[in-house]
C-alpha cells in the first residue's frame, strides 16, 4: 500500500487526519483552497508538505478528502476530477446543511436514500470512494482512547482494493471495521453523523465513539 497521502482540506478534521498519517510514517501533503490558509498550515504543521487541493490530489496515491459537506462538489472539481482516477479515496464528508440543528438534530441536504459520496461518485466514477471516519469528531479519530476497546468504524464502497486500504489505515488508526458493502450503504452511514452530533448540541458530549457489540 503507498504511503504517500494527500489530504483535501484544512479544518480541524484535515489537520488532524494529515498529523495521524504523519504520525504513522506516511509521506503527507494537505491541501487548501485559501493562500492565507496555506500559509497558515505551513508555519504550523512540521513535517506535512502544503499545497492547493490540485497538489494534494495529484501528490497523494491515497487520497483523504476532508472537507465541509456543502463544498465538497466545488472542492473535488477544483481538485481535478482525473486527479481521482484509479486512487483510494477515503471520504469523510457529510452533506450537512447550513439551517440550525433542531433540537440537537442536524439537517442535511441530500434527499431521502441519497448520499454526499453517490453525489460525489457520479462526478468522479474512475475514483474509488470509501466512506469513513464520517460517524466520530476530529478528537477521536486517531489512535482513541476508549480503556482499551476499540470503537466501530463503519465503511462501504465498490471496490474492494480501496476498502483494503482503507481497513488498513483504520486498523493503525485504532479502528475495529465494519464493512457496509457497496456504495448503496452511503447513506446510512452519512446518517450516523445525525446521531452522533445530538449528545453534542444538547450535551456538550462530543468525544465518544460508535460501538457494534457482536
């Protein structure tokens, strides 16, 4: 498996998913659609090369696409959809919408039985999307801490190569995996972040994980 990673986007789940790679020896560069945010990343982050999203898409043999659901289109075409061909590309988004939470529930914009990375596989088919690490805050998503048992991260996609890859990288992560199946799955697991986040709104409980007991 490579270990040359590119990372679109440079919030707080991008930078904490790029310093993880890092971390776990992978050869890094995380990409931002803003100067001054790159310039930002690159005073800050030691040891992960900086660049737009069209350097980190080409840069990286496995990509991490990391950005705010409601960009993701204009992120992936900015990015260069042939940049995408044939690579592993782990997804974390979550076509989540700019209305308020009502009580604690988040909204989304993708109609019933539809998700963000279907979307996102129609612009890009030659890419081989992975969901994850769409269900679980940025606090948690590498190497958690949870007394010793390892929290579920629930994963789908078409092809089976990039789901590999893709178990891999959570195994190091600290992740147990269920995998979903196809792509079809998408949906349902976009929607665990719905789930996730109404502790956290109502609650202020915003570092736990997902658990399939079996």
């Amino acid at each position: 498996m490579s270990k040359k990673v590119g990372v679109l986007g440079s919030g707080q789940v991008g930078q904490t998913l790029a310093a993880g790679f890092a971390k776990h020896g992978y050869q890094v560069m995380i990409g931002s659609d803003t100067s001054e945010k790159r310039e930002e990343l690159g005073a800050s982050l030691k040891g992960i090369e900086v660049g737009t999203f069209a350097d980190a898409a080409r840069f990286g043999e496995i990509l991490v696409f990391a950005v705010k659901g409601m960009g993701a289109l204009g992120a992936l075409k900015s990015a260069g959809q042939h940049n995408f061909k044939g690579k592993t590309v782990i997804d974390t988004t979550n076509p989540i919408a700019q209305t308020q939470p009502l009580d604690g529930v988040i909204q989304y914009y993708t109609e019933q039985n539809h998700s963000l990375m279907e979307r996102l596989n129609s612009v890009a088919p030659e890419a081989h999307w992975v969901k994850a690490f769409s269900c679980v805050g940025a606090a948690k998503m590498v190497n958690p801490d949870f007394g010793g048992v390892k929290p579920t991260m629930f994963i789908c996609g078409n092809h089976a190569g990039a789901k590999h890859d893709a178990g891999r990288i959570l195994d190091q992560f600290g992740w147990e995996v269920e995998d979903m199946g196809s792509i079809a799955a998408a949906e349902a697991i976009e929607s665990l972040a719905i789930l996730w986040c109404i502790p956290g709104f109502l609650q202020n409980r915003w570092t736990y994980a997902l658990k399939m007991l079996k």
